[in-house]
C-alpha cells in the first residue's frame, strides 16, 4: 500500500518521561486511518510530531516518502493540514477571519478575491453560512470545532490530521463531520484521525491503530472490531452489536466478559 505518511523509529521523550519509543506505523495514501488509545498514552505527542508542531524526536518522518524536514513550509501546508486537540486565539477575529488564516501559507496576510470565495464555499460545504461574520471566540464550542475544520479545508491539503475531530460535537455533527472525512477520501485524500469513540471510528474508518506501551500497533484485522485489542488498550470489555452493516462497539466494563 502506497504510504501517505511513514513513522521509522520514532522515539519522544519530555524531559525524562518517555512517550513514544520506537514507533514504526505507516499510513496509507487515500484511507482513513483512525488512531485510538487512552488518555495520556501519547497520541496527540505523536501527531504533533508527524506534523512537525513537536521538535526534538528521534527517529523519521517521511511524507510520501520525503522526510518531513526537507519540505519547505509551503509544500508542508499543500500536504498536511492539521487540527489540534486545543487552540485559543487571543483576537477577536470573525469567523471570515479565521477561515483566512487557513490560506496564510498561500498568500500571506494579504487575502485574495480567490480566497474570499473559497471562504463562501467552505462556510457553504460546512452549513455555516450564518456564522460569517460571527466573532470566533464568542461561538459554542461545537460552532468553534466546525470552524476549525473548515480552516483546514481553507488550506485543501492532501492529507488531513485530526486530534479528536469530533470533540464538542453534538451527535448530527459527529455524523456530518465523519461523512464528509469520508469523502474527502473517497475523493483522493487521506485522512487519519485521533479518536475515543470506537463505534464512530469502525463505521467510517478504513483502517485501525493503536496506542499501547508507548508506541503503534496496526489491528490485525480491519474487518472487524478486535475485542481483546480493544481491552488490552483501555482495559475494559467490550461488546460489538453488529446492527446489518454497523457495527456498534460498545465499552461494557465488568458486564457480558
Ligand atoms: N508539553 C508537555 N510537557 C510535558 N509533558 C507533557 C506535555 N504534553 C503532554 N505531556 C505528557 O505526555 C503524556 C502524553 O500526552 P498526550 O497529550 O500525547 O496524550 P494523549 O494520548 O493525546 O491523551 P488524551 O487522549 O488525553 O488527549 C501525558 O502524560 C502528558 O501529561
């Protein structure tokens, strides 16, 4: 399989505590790839350092085979787009505003015609239209959350990276959002996203990895829901429901083991 990303040897420590340790994953061209693992096990640590967001690994990281180090920050932007787990702007900037940001890498601070009817079109992708004008600090979390999502859509990059994208959103939006990373694959981009939610992640997702003693390991099998997978990572039961084609995978802790 054709690699959007590849991580080789990648080790992370802050200060003396150990995060990652030889991490070895690779992440395909045009899949959707979810990432789950337990709070604090490193996962936001790991793609802030395939994002380059995080100096000071040990170890590479090749974006379709280059090392993320040698690309300029134009070809990082065209490649990767990245939504954080948190951000916080210290201005009042407008939704519009904000949007913009997402073309800095493009055309600096001097947005272009071309940029403002991208805006309309995202707003318009997203059902946000009447968020326009709206100061981005003063929105809900979810509306922030969605915002943020179509900053990176403002930046069209062929692989998108998503720290707990469905963060704050109510259950449609979680719908919606999954959806539309699902067409953003099916349209030729790659996808790979950090989640909590285990049934969402095997409803949309093409592929399945996991954060256990501090590095990667790929399911064996994508097909269906790895139960003892799933237990030796958050030490937990679970269940899966299949319900025709969806699976429904839930944590059930002492119960049906
Ligand atoms: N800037 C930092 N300085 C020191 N330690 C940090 C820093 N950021 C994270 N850590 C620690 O590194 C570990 C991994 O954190 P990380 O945010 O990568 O976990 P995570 O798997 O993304 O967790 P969550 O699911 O809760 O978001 C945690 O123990 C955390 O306390």
């Amino acid at each position: 399989m054709e690699l959007a990303i590849e991580i080789k040897q990648l080790n992370f420590s802050y200060g003396k505590q150990t995060i990652l340790e030889n991490v070895n994953a690779g992440f395909g061209t045009r899949r959707f790839s979810v990432l789950l693992g337990t709070n604090g096990s490193g996962k936001s640590t790991l793609f802030k350092s395939i994002t380059g967001i995080l100096s000071g690994y040990k170890g590479v990281v090749e974006v379709k085979g280059c090392p993320i180090d040698q690309l300029t920050y134009k070809q990082k932007a065209r490649q990767i787009g990245f939504l954080p787990q948190f951000y916080q702007t210290v201005f009042p900037f407008t939704v519009e505003d904000m949007l913009l940001t997402g073309r800095a890498a493009f055309s600096g601070f001097a947005p272009t015609e071309k940029d403002r009817v991208m805006v309309a079109e995202v707003l318009a992708e997203l059902g946000l239209e009447g968020l326009r004008k709206k100061r981005f600090p003063q929105l809900s979390g979810g509306e922030q959350q969605m915002v943020m999502i179509g900053r990176l859509l403002m930046q069209h990059p062929e692989i998108i990276i998503l720290d707990e994208p469905t963060n704050h959103l109510d259950v449609y939006y979680q719908h919606f959002l999954m959806n539309k990373l699902k067409a953003f694959v099916a349209d030729g981009r790659t996808v790979i996203a950090i989640m909590h939610n285990p049934t969402l992640a095997y409803q949309f997702a093409d592929d399945f990895f996991f954060m256990l003693n501090k590095t990667v390991v790929p399911a064996a099998n994508a097909a269906v829901p790895e139960l003892d997978m799933l237990k030796a990572v958050y030490n937990t039961n679970f269940l899966h429901i299949p319900h025709d084609d969806l699976p429904i995978v839930l944590p059930v802790g002492d119960r049906y083991c």
